[in-house]
C-alpha cells in the first residue's frame, strides 16, 4: 500500500469538510484511522481520526476546503500502519 500526504482531522472537522459537499462535483469523504499501530508513530494518538489526501489543497476544484485545511499539518502517513488490511467476507 502507498505512503500518503495526508491532512488528519477529528470527528468534528470531518462533518464540517463533509457538509461543502456537492452532489456531481469534486467531494471529501475522510477515512477512519483504524489500526491501533498508527498510535506508535510518534503523532499522538490518531485511532479514531480521519484522512483525507492533502492533493486537495492544490486541486482547484476542491477551492472550498483551502481556508478550512490551510492551517492543518500536513503529514506524510504509510496506509498499512493507519489502516487495518481489508478483508474480504467469505461466502
């Protein structure tokens, strides 16, 4: 899996970036933090946060999230340590 720049963000920031949604056009839908091991990377502790790519403060479609995320760190996140492996259900 890739090594990412990622902005992370809590519960509350993700609703607020979720709302500026529009349906057809460029839209964020952060994802859950939720490998434990992404708490031993040094940054406190993430479980239980969201990503979304940092792309998108250079994405000009995606103008409306530059004031809300131009402040937050930018972090560069190995998805293997942030995210459990998907597991595929067995029928």
């Amino acid at each position: 899996m890739p090594v990412l720049a990622m902005i992370i963000m809590d519960a509350t920031e993700r609703t607020a970036a979720m709302a500026l949604n529009e349906i057809g056009v460029v839209g964020v839908n952060p994802r859950l933090i939720d490998n434990p091991l992404a708490n031993q990377l040094g940054l406190g502790t993430l479980l239980g946060l969201y990503v979304t790519g940092a792309q998108l403060l250079n994405d000009p479609a995606s103008e409306r999230w530059y004031e809300m995320f131009s402040d937050n760190d930018i972090r560069i996140l190995d998805s293997e340590v942030i995210f459990l492996p998907f597991v595929e259900d067995e029928e």
